[in-house]
C-alpha cells in the first residue's frame, strides 16, 4: 500500500509538470504589443523603450536578410568570396578551416554523422558583378568538408546549360511564330496555291 501510495504521487506530479504549457505569446504587429505592453505596466515611458529595443525582434528573417543585404558597403561586397572558388577551397577541410575562412555559422544542425552549417549572411557570390548568395550550407562528414550547398541570389541569371532554359527559350520561339504578322497561316498558303 506504502508502494502504492508513492507511485500515485509522483504519477500525479509527472503528468502536471507535462501538461504545463507556455503562456508565451508571439506578437508581431508594433500597435498589438504596445497595447499589451500599456496593458501590463500602465507606464507610456516604458512601452515606448520597450517596442523601440523589440523592433528588431518583429522583423521577419527575410526582412532581416535584404536589410543586411542592402547595408553592405563597398569594401563589403569586395570582401565576398566568388562561390567556385570557395566551393573549391573548403572540400574536403576540417571544420577549424572552415571556423576561420567562413567565421562562425548562423546555425548548426547535426545528423547522424554529418553537421550542417547554415550561413545565412552574406559570404559569396558568383563574380564580382552578381549579388550575394541568399544561403551557403557547409556539409561536413566526420568533421571533414563533404560539399558546400549555395542557393543562389534571386537576380543572378543562370548562365550554363539547363533544361529550364531550353524549354523557356522554345516556348519563346514558338510565341514569337505564332504572334508574327508576317507568319502566312497554314491555310492561305494552301489557298494561295490552289489550282483553280
């Protein structure tokens, strides 16, 4: 009965600890947090220093990303790596390269035996005249350099050969045949050429 009476208690206490939930709410509108704010405290002075240290916290990460984008000067653009040669320079390097070439990543996802590092600031681009790369992920296996992942800036044409491409430029083709004024359609030529 002693053992049973025991086993109820930390039952009981095990499942309230469980059930307990966040009462964190996510705000993301000035006007909506201000109001909670005055709600809260009563106190216009500290709302106020309060949404003017939160601004930076309602921002969206990809409003986070062109601001940090357009913020870059020039001796910044200078300073980014052209992606082949990065690519070709950490295959195959040990993360404390990686550490002082690239700086510490903004995120670090671990798998099995691979480690993923996001860098989400601007590091690379395709040629001194192209924009930054939007992300570079480093996938390093057993602590060595396996591949680099790029996702390119949304401005930066692609300039090899792909399926996209050759599609897009037949669709174009056949636009253009097709919307020609000078094109005869298939039927006045054979009117054209009828014996009569």
């Amino acid at each position: 009965m002693k053992h049973f009476a025991i086993f109820a208690v930390s039952s009981f206490a095990i499942f309230s600890f469980v059930d307990c939930k966040s009462s964190e709410t996510q705000i993301t509108n000035k006007q909506a947090l201000y109001d909670r704010c005055m709600e809260t405290f009563q106190d216009q002075l500290k709302c106020k220093d309060f949404l003017s240290k939160s601004e930076e916290d309602l921002k969206s990460e990809s409003e986070k990303k062109k601001e940090q984008r357009k913020n870059l000067t020039a001796e910044g653009l200078s300073g980014l790596k052209i992606r082949e040669e990065m690519k070709d320079t950490l295959v195959s390097k040990n993360k404390i390269f990686v550490l002082s070439y690239l700086g510490e990543p903004e995120k670090k996802i671990q798998s099995g035996d691979r480690d993923y590092w996001v860098y989400t600031r601007p590091i690379s681009r395709y040629s001194p005249d192209h924009d930054p790369d939007e992300e570079v992920t480093v996938v390093l296996r057993r602590g060595q350099v396996d591949r680099v992942n790029v996702i390119k800036a949304s401005t930066t044409q692609d300039d090899g050969f792909s399926f996209r491409n050759l599609l897009k430029q037949k669709e174009e083709k056949k636009l253009e045949s097709e919307t020609s004024p000078n094109q005869e359609t298939k039927e006045n030529i054979i009117d054209k050429y009828k014996i009569r």
